[in-house]
C-alpha cells in the first residue's frame, strides 16, 4: 500500500555556523534539482543558509546509482498530479497496481513516463527513480559497491568535492529491490531498506535516523545501561539509536509483528 509522507531533514543545519554540509546533511538532500531551481525549501532559513550559499548550482546525479542514492520521496505526488481528478491516494494505488500487475512497463528497465503514466501523474521523477532502481538492481556488481566501484570515491573526497554527499547506496534484492547505505560523516548507521519505502524505510536511508526529537525525548528517560522495549520496532528507527545509547551494558528488545 502506498501512502504519501511529508519528510523533514534534521534541521540541525539551521544552527551550525561551521558550514552548510554538517551533521550528515548533504548536497543531495538539499541541492537536488528534483526540487527545482531553488532545492528543498526545507533546507533553508533564509537568512545564513540559502541556496545561493550553500548549493549556487542545483545538484544533478551522473548516474542511476546517484539518482537513487539521493531521491526524495518529497517530491512524489505533490505537483497537482499534472492535472489529474484523482485524489492522491486513487494515484498512488493506481501507480501500485500497475507496477504490481504491469511490470513490464511500470517496474522495469523501460518504465517511463510515456510507458507507464499510472506512476507518472505522480511525479516524472518517480519513473526516472523506478527505472534506476531497476536497472541497479539487476546490475551483476552494483556500481556503487568497491573496489569494483572504480570512480567512485570515499564519503568525504564526495563531500570536499561538492558532489550529493554521503556514502552511496547500493541496491539489491533478488525478487524486492532493497537500499543499503553504509554510515558515513554525521550518519551512525549501516541502514537497509525497501526500496520502495517511503516512510521509516525511506527517512532512514535518506537522512540517517527517524524521528530525531522523539529519539532525543526518549534517550532523557533511557539512563545508559538501562533497558527498552521498542514494540512495533518497523526496521528499527528507533532501536538502534536508543541501542547506541545504553551501550554495551544496557538492553533493547525490539518486536515487529509484521
């Protein structure tokens, strides 16, 4: 079932006065031309860090390994649906269908927007992003895994070079595509995630944790070497974080029935 979600960065940004790209904040989240020619509003304050500032160029993924990497849900089903009379929702269940039952055109290698305008009434960018994950998936050696990487490069050469920023995300999965996206500068965690979520799944691996102010609340009442129960862990948005937390002394025992 596919729902629309509203994701917000961790806007430590607003406060750091070292530089735009701090605390696992990257170009790619913020920069990304999938946003339009000013980025993620959400990025900015208008004031210290604008795009002039900090992007002065839109960010644009040289490849479907980028484009994955650094895609934003955000941008899914909420430009008018180009004219459409569906509701979001009668979209995004549209869009599902076909890529359940039309996969040849709405879940392939050649899913566009002219091939599969179920998905693309959503966004153009979704198609782009179906197809990159696609591609990616079956790919023999995933471009972003090393050594057989080649050009790629170490998560802070990408950062000194201005590029999206964050280690990249490798796709995998034999029958469901899935993300992973080793930890970096400012992000904990090693994170593997459906491709295809675009909730927990999603934030996760775009931003490197859920909820961080309900993670930070419960991290006061969580003493280090204390123990939780996390029941309805998901994928573990907030497991591993309060795991970090009480260390190696402490305990957290996460359930999800699903």
């Amino acid at each position: 079932i596919f729902c629309w979600l509203a994701v917000s960065l961790p806007w430590q940004l607003l406060a750091q006065p070292d530089g735009c790209w701090t605390n696992g904040i990257t170009r790619g989240q913020c920069c990304n031309f999938i946003f339009g020619d000013r980025g993620n509003s959400l990025c900015w304050d208008g004031v210290d860090y604008t795009f002039d500032t900090c992007c002065k160029t839109s960010f644009r993924p040289r490849d479907c390994s980028e484009f994955v990497t650094h895609f934003s849900f955000g941008v899914v089903g909420t430009s008018g649906l180009g004219g459409s009379t569906q509701s979001a929702g009668e979209a995004w269940e549209n869009c599902a269908v076909a890529m359940e039952l039309k996969p040849e055109r709405c879940n392939s290698m050649n899913t566009t927007i002219r091939a599969c305008p179920e998905c693309a009434v959503l966004s153009q960018h979704f198609t782009h992003y179906i197809r990159c994950v696609k591609q990616e998936q079956l790919r023999a050696t995933p471009a972003a895994s090393c050594p057989a990487c080649g050009r790629r490069k170490a998560a802070s050469a990408a950062q000194a070079d201005d590029e999206g920023g964050g280690a990249t995300a490798i796709v995998g999965g034999v029958h469901f595509p899935t993300l992973l996206r080793p930890r970096s500068a400012g992000r904990d965690f090693t994170l593997l995630a459906s491709a295809f979520d675009m909730t927990v799944g999603h934030q996760l691996i775009s931003e490197g944790h859920w909820m961080q102010q309900e993670t930070d609340l419960l991290k006061a009442f969580l003493p280090v070497g204390g123990v939780a129960v996390d029941a309805g862990a998901n994928i573990g948005g907030f497991a591993l974080p309060l795991s970090k937390h009480v260390g190696p002394d402490g305990q957290v025992h996460a359930f999800e029935p699903f």
